[in-house]
C-alpha cells in the first residue's frame, strides 16, 4: 500500500505533495497508526520537565500554521514544532521553491518562511485543549528593517500558549538571516528575548536552531552565548548549502539541502557542540 501511496505521491510537485498531506490530516483521512502501543511507558520521557507520550516529534516546516497539530498527536507524535512563524503574513520565494532528488533520497527547499503571520497561528494554538506539547518556531519577516524586533514580537504573542520556543537563524533562504549566528548579533537577540515581559514572566524553554556549514569558531560563539544566557538546548541542524556530489538532477538548485546528504553533515556539527560544551 505504501509503495502504492508513494508512487502517487511523487508524481505530484512537492510542495503540492505537501498541501495534500495537510489537508489530509484537517479531514482525518490518516488513520491513527500508533493507538495500540500510545500509552506504553516504553516511549514515554520528558522534555523540559514535562512528560510526553515519546520522544519522536514534527519538527518545524510541516505544520507551518499551526493547522493539524491536533491530527499529528492522534498520528502519534511526541510533541508538535509549528511554524516557522513571522510577524507578518508571507508569501515566501517564488515557486518552484522545492525541489526532489530522488535518487539522492534528499530535498532541496527555497520556501523563505511562507506563513500566515502570527495573529492567525497565535489563535490556532490558544484554540488547542489537548496535553501534546507544542513548540513555536520563529523567524524574521523577509524586508524587516529590524529582525531582532520580529523575533521578540512573535514570542511575546505566543510564548504563554506553547511549551518551548525554537528561535531560527539558520534557515539559509532569507537573505542576511544567518548572520544572526554572529556572536555579537546573536547575543543581542538572545538579550532581547531573555529582558522582554513575556519571557521574565513565563520563562519558557529556549532553543537555538543552527546551520551545519558553520566552522568551530562560530559554533564555538553560540556555544559561549548560549552558556551566557542558559539556553535550554541547541537544534543541530537546519538544512545545508553545502552540495554533496549527487548523482540525480536538481543539484545546482539553490536553497537548503535535506535528506540523506545532510545526515553525516549534521552528526559532525552536532559532534562538535557536544565537544565544545565540554559534554565529553
């Protein structure tokens, strides 16, 4: 059947694929897979204190605008990473903005942080009364005059109403985004987060999302700010710009590299965090 599904599938555009998947899961037309072991305590752990019912999650880019985190739970995951978020409603990249490399089991994506602005996902998530944990991606909007302003204006927004906050610099496809990863830029933004209203009064988790085509001594200035300021985690990795040699088309398509090439590039990168942590 899956092979059947897939088949289906590849024929279409990607980012068509994509909208199918979503409006698939708004009508329950994907069966809960995972009922019969759901509440065995061989998958349950903790993240940031707080039990869940596994530890295998939707990371951002799926659920863009906080739509079918509901579907994603009753699928089985652990906790849901909506967005990414900006303030403003946007269209993103033009199209086409994804791209398959089949043969490389891999994905290219220019997206540039399409979303419905965060107004519209801030009343999806304060309308959710189940107990999945929910994470808020956020980004900058693509012309802001003032980037820092943007992170801290969807945080505050929504920071009462999720679990956790993953603050993305990493995405390679707004221009100038990953700058941010600087550590004098860096620790302004972080500053700004940690000093705003919303997160003195619910000092919610704090993650820091980073490329994998940083060398050790930017790695090592996100590591001494997130040290700084006792950021809850680091998420290693966003997608590559680094090209692999593959073996199908597509490959000099611009945007950020995912899949099976970006595997040993993030194990590396994630590799040296944990030796510049002093986690050896």
């Amino acid at each position: 059947m899956f092979s059947n599904l897939r088949s289906l599938i590849f024929k279409l555009d990607p980012e068509t694929a994509h909208g199918l998947a979503i409006k698939s899961l708004k009508f329950n037309f994907v069966p809960n897979v995972l009922d019969k072991n759901k509440n065995s305590h061989l998958f349950k752990t903790k993240l940031f204190e707080k039990e869940i019912e596994n530890p295998i999650g939707m990371a951002a880019g799926f659920d863009k605008n906080a739509e079918v985190y509901n579907s994603l739970f009753k699928l089985g995951f652990g906790f849901v990473e909506v967005g990414t978020i900006t303030p403003l409603k946007q269209y993103g990249n033009p199209k086409p903005r994804v791209f398959r490399l089949v043969e490389d089991e891999a994905l290219i994506n220019r997206l540039g942080f399409n979303n419905r602005g965060m107004h519209y996902v801030s009343r999806k998530i304060k309308a959710y009364k189940g107990n999945g944990k929910i994470g808020i991606n956020v980004g900058a909007n693509k012309n802001s005059s003032d980037r820092i302003s943007d992170f801290v204006k969807v945080l505050t927004l929504n920071a009462q109403n999720v679990d956790f906050i993953t603050v993305n610099v990493s995405s390679p496809n707004t221009v100038g985004l990953r700058d941010l990863q600087r550590f004098r830029d860096l620790n302004q933004l972080v500053l700004s987060i940690m000093q705003s209203e919303v997160m003195i009064a619910h000092k919610k988790p704090i993650l820091i999302k980073v490329a994998p085509d940083l060398n050790n001594q930017e790695l090592k200035s996100i590591v001494k700010v997130c040290k700084k300021y006792k950021i809850s985690g680091i998420i290693a990795t966003n997608t590559t710009i680094q090209r692999p040699q593959f073996k199908g088309s597509y490959k000099d398509k611009a945007g950020g590299l995912s899949g099976k090439p970006l595997f040993d590039i993030s194990n590396s990168t994630l590799a040296k965090l944990y030796y510049l942590s002093d986690g050896k």
